[in-house]
C-alpha cells in the first residue's frame, strides 16, 4: 500500500539568534555572548518534524531569491521533503525571525514575513492539485489568511483532511474553523479563539466545547509540560499527559507535536496512540536547542517509546 500523503502549507524563516545577558535599551549597543543561525518558521518547523519521523510530505511554501533561501530548499530535500511546491519570490527576501535571549531565557522576537507574505491565492491555485491528492494538510497562521481559508476549501470539498495548528495567536472567521477537522491550539491560542482562559483542566474542557460548536471533530490543547487536552465532538474529552523530561529549549515544541501527530495518524494510529507518538517526539526536542535542530529522526522517537 503506498504511504498516506501529506501537504504542508506554511511559513519558511531563517532565525537569527543573539544571547545576551540583558536586553538592550533604545539607544543602547549590548554585546552578545553566542549567536546561532538557524532554520524555523511555524511551517517549515512542522514539515520537517513530519518529515523526519516519516511522513510522504509535500511543502507549499515561498523563500526570497537570496542565499539562504537555496540552502533552505536544500535542508528540506534532506530532510526528506518534496520541494517542487516551494516557490523562489523574485526581488524578495526570505522570511526572517530576529531573536534576542536573555539570561533568564526570556525571548524578544522581531519577524519579516518577506516572501512568506507572497504566498498568495493565486500561487496556491497553482498546486492545488496536491491537496486534492492528498491525504491530509497541516496548515498554521504564518501565511496570508486567504490562502489558509482557500486551501481549507479544497481540501473539504477533495476529503482531504484538514489539521490546523492556529499559531501565531488570533481569532478567526467560522468560515475557517467550520472546515477544520482537528485544531492544535497551545493555552493562549485557544484563549484567542474562544475568549475562554485555559488555565486548568475545566478550562480546556469549555474552550474545546466552543471549539466543537464551531464544527470541529477534534481539538487538541496543548498544556506545555502536562501534556494535551484531548476531545472529539459528542464524546468525554481528557488530559493526555506528556513525558517528564528535562526540558533546556521549547523552542519549535508545539510544532514538533503538530508534525509527528500527523505522521501518525496517517499510518493509521488512533489519536491517542498519536498523541503519544507526538509526546515523545516534543519531548525529545525540548531537551536540545534551536528549533528545527532540535527535532528527532523517526528512529529517535521510536528508540525513546521502547
Ligand atoms: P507551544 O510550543 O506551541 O506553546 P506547548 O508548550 O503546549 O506548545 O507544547 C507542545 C507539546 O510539546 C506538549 O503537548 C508536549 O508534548 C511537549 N512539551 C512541551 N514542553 C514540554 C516539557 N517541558 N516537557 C515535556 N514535553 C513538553
């Protein structure tokens, strides 16, 4: 049987990270103790996490015509991704993350969309023929919303399955949410959703009631280190608790989570066996730096679950 396939539509960004022991003030030059290049963004991060722990996966994304973006496209293809739906934006700039670190681990983070904001409908319309043969597609909120709801749009009417991950936080349109059939939001996205703070388990348990009422079958809340709230609509939700590890990074956790969820689900596990297979792959990552460096290969989450 030929493997499920997957479509990831998101964000492609090179991070430039500073440490330094204090933030500058304005006006201010601070000298930084390490600084690190690496490759994120929201989707980026979540095609390789689905990547590496084995998914058949195909990238709709944009990289500016510079350096960067050539050695972006060449990381994926190592990463096992299909690139041919990554478009190289002419007189645009990769997408760009600029990071500050603290010594208490505190982050401030400026973002330049670049070509990321050129991730238009009508360069959607292009590859659409990948979702409608796809599987699933896992989507989050980097790119132009337009493009999320038309993607949504096909995907339904193909029986593609629809994964959101609504990070960064916003609100958004029923029209969207009706098309979803699981949504992965952390604490404060699902606040964002649902004007409901999740702070415990109560909480959880009423923002995903307003999350089904919108027509979502499955929602899943991620709660950091205790793990992630679990519901289908019509059924008894609960927490599904993660692995106790220790955590040096949660840089890219959340979309480590998103990814290796749907390469289990789509080899067929049930959601909580994929929940699991996810835990594992997340806690892996929180224990080393950086985001995409810090995802495990599939034999890494298997070696962890023995
Ligand atoms: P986000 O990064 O989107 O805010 P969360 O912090 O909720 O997402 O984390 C997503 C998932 O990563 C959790 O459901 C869990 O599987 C894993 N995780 C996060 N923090 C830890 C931790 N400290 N220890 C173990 N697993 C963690």
């Amino acid at each position: 049987m030929a493997a499920a396939k997957l479509v990831v539509l998101g964000s492609i960004n090179v991070d430039h990270i500073l440490n330094v022991q204090q933030f500058p003030q304005p006006g201010e030059t601070v000298r930084g103790d390490s600084y690190q290049v690496a490759f994120g963004g929201k989707g980026a991060n979540q095609a390789v996490a689905a990547g590496r722990s084995g998914a058949d996966i195909t990238f709709i994304a944009c990289v500016g015509d510079d350096d960067v973006g050539v050695s972006i496209k060449k990381q994926l293809q190592k990463d096992t991704i299909k690139i041919d739906c990554i478009d190289s934006v002419a007189g645009e700039t990769t997408g760009v993350a600029l990071i500050y670190v603290n010594g208490q681990g505190e982050n401030i983070i400026g973002i330049n969309a670049g070509a990321n904001g050129h991730l238009s409908t009508e360069r959607l319309a292009a590859y659409q023929q990948k979702i409608i043969d796809a599987d699933a597609l896992l989507m989050q909120l980097e790119s132009p919303i337009e493009t999320v709801q038309m993607a949504a749009e096909i995907a339904r009417k193909h029986q593609t399955q629809v994964i959101l991950n609504p990070a960064p936080a916003q609100a958004l349109p029923d029209s969207l949410l009706s098309l979803v059939d699981v949504i992965t939001p952390n604490e404060t996205e699902a606040e964002h959703l649902t004007g409901i703070a999740v702070n415990d388990e109560e909480g959880a348990q009423k923002a995903a009631q307003a999350l089904h009422q919108k027509g979502i079958n499955k929602v899943m809340i991620t709660l950091g280190a205790r793990g992630v709230w679990y519901s289908e609509s019509g059924k008894q939700g609960k927490i599904i608790p993660g692995f106790k590890v220790k955590a040096v990074d949660t840089i890219a956790a959340g979309d480590t989570f998103n990814g290796a969820y749907v390469t289990a689900l789509l080899e067929g596990q049930s959601d909580e066996d994929a929940i699991v297979f996810a835990h594992a792959a997340a806690a892996i990552a929180v224990t080393r730096p950086g985001a995409q460096p810090s995802v495990p290969w599939r034999n890494e989450i298997d070696q962890f679950l023995l």
